[in-house]
C-alpha cells in the first residue's frame, strides 16, 4: 500500500483496485529496480486514512547489520573523492552515505507520516509498505513534469545546501552551475519550437534547509518524455559530471548501495505524468531506522561541512519520526 502527498496540495491520495493500470513507479537510483503500484490513482479522505492498519508490527527486520560510517570515516573518505575530482577536473560529484538509528521498541507510522506532511506542505511527501520494503520521504525535487494537453514538460535546477539563516558562498554557486547547464543542453534536443523558458536562480526553502533552485519550460513531443527522463536521470545533483564517470565512483566508493534513494518515483494521472526524485527520505525497519543523506563535492568542499550539511539533511525524516 502506498498513501502521497503532492507538492502545495494537502489531499491524501493512494492507489485503487485496478489491477490493469499502473499509477504509481519506484525507480532505483541505477534503474535495476522497479516497484510498481497498480490501479487509479484515488483520494482518501483522512477519517478513512486513520482507520487502516498501518503498524511497525507489520515491517520486516532489519537483517542485513548495516554498520553505519563514523563521522572520521566519512571525512576520510570525502578527502578521497576530492583527490579524485581534482585529478580528472570534474566540477563536481555527489556522496551519499546512511545515518541507522536502533535501540527502540516502536515506531508510530501514521501519526510519523502526518507529521512529515505537516512540516513540508511544498514537497512530494509518501509513505508505502508492502512484504520487503517500508519507505517514507518528503522532498522538493522535480525530475520532471509532462502535461498531456499542452505537452509542456517543466524540470528545475535544485542544488547547493544551507541552514536558511547562511549566506551562499562561492562554493554552493558553482555546485549549482553545472546542474543548471547540463538540463539546459538535454532540454535544447527536445525542444520542439527550441524555445526554453528559464527563470532566474532563486533560494528553494525546504524546512529548516535552502537550495539554489532555476526553473526550466519547453514543449516536447510525447513520445519523448521516456528519452528526455532517462537523458536527465540521474541528474547532477545526485550523481556528478560527466554523468557516467561518476556514476561509475559512486558505486565503487560508497559504503551501502542507495537502494531507492536518489532514484526517482513516476506518478501518472489522466492529466500529468510527473517524476519525483527520491530524496530526503528512509527505509523503515521493525528495530531499525535507515536515513539515506549526501551532498555534492566540489574540489573546494570543506569534508568537516560537509559531514554537517548530511547530519542536517537527515533531520528532515528523523525529527518527524515518533519512536518509543
């Protein structure tokens, strides 16, 4: 069962029982895996949400005894990856890690999930169960969002991180760049009348955390919106450039594999197929909580910030979560 939330709008929605339609994709981050949620997407009204039965009782354990890196293990390796990025001159490359929280006896999912809609009204917020996984996020990132009447497909531009109270630094600047040149140019082989609409760089605040954001418009042919989405994905922001490279670090220098984060979840109606990416967000276990936070490493990263800026990220789930 899946219960979401979509950005600016407070409706609670699931799936029906249409077995013939699916509405709802998980994509992992190396698109090896695939969840699907079938039939309509419908409206649940909250009285109905309250009388479900949504327990820890029913999440897996946690089997696999993940052992979560220390804060000198990640700077040490954070000091690796800007050896390498100095080395073959790339602008930047993105670094995740899982933050695993144990020793509880419960975790209250529901009134976990209202809180996490409650302190993001502007994001995609979601929580799904099924036999293997239980997941929960809210984020603000757009892969992309395709309306079916005009064939517009908008996209953003979303990097560089502070508490909202910071100046941005040069730093944060040019970790945005990149991402915004690299949309650009996949946007210009799709445009059908070469047209791009591209707003100003803007702060993006999401909770007790700001982003870089630019927004990008252009009408495409339907029967591109596949080629486009796996062009864009995985976008700068969560991977690095030149795409591939750093796809290639990524797997071979991170700890545990990111699983669902930093995919991306395909929602599609009659009106809209739109493209969520998976961030911001935990994989819940009956005795184990599993928070998955990166950030994006330039050659002038500070690793001692860095680690900072993921112990933040990571509160955007964990200070939701009510756990006894």
């Amino acid at each position: 069962m899946i219960y979401f939330k979509l950005p600016f709008n407070e409706k609670l929605y699931t799936t029906g029982e249409d077995s013939s339609k699916i509405s709802v994709t998980f994509h992992s981050f190396d698109n090896s895996e695939q969840l699907h949620f079938k039939g309509n997407i419908i409206e649940i009204q909250s009285g109905d949400f309250e009388k479900k039965e949504i327990t820890s009782q029913s999440l897996p354990k946690e089997n696999n005894h993940f052992i979560a890196e220390t804060e000198d293990e990640y700077i040490r390796k954070l000091n690796g990856v800007i050896e390498i990025i100095k080395e073959n001159n790339l602008p930047k490359l993105v670094l995740s890690r899982r933050k695993i929280i144990r020793n509880f006896n419960t975790i209250d999912l529901k009134e976990s999930f209202k809180r996490l809609c409650n302190s993001y009204p502007n994001a995609f917020r979601y929580i799904f169960i099924n036999d293997e996984n239980c997941w929960m996020g809210a984020f603000s990132e757009v892969l992309g969002k395709f309306d079916k009447v005009t064939h517009t497909f908008e996209t953003m531009s979303l990097a560089g991180t502070l508490p909202v109270s910071e100046d941005w630094s040069q730093k944060e600047i040019e970790e945005q760049k990149p991402v915004s040149t690299y949309i650009e140019n996949v946007f210009e082989k799709y445009a059908t009348s070469g047209h791009i609409e591209k707003s100003p760089t803007y702060d993006h605040i999401s909770g007790n955390i700001k982003h870089l954001r630019t927004d990008f418009k252009a009408n495409i042919k339907p029967e591109d919106i596949d080629k486009i989405i796996t062009e864009l994905h995985p976008t700068p922001a969560v991977c690095g450039i030149p795409k591939d490279f750093c796809k290639e670090k990524i797997q071979w220098i991170e700890k545990f594999p990111r699983e669902f984060y930093a995919g991306y979840i395909k929602i599609e109606t009659e009106e809209t197929v739109q493209y969520f990416v998976n961030l911001r967000c935990a994989k819940l276990y009956k005795d184990a909580v599993h928070l998955f936070v990166g950030g994006g490493i330039t050659a002038q990263s500070n690793p001692k910030k860095e680690w900072g800026e993921t112990e933040l990220k990571s509160e955007a789930v964990f200070k939701n979560l009510v756990i006894s």
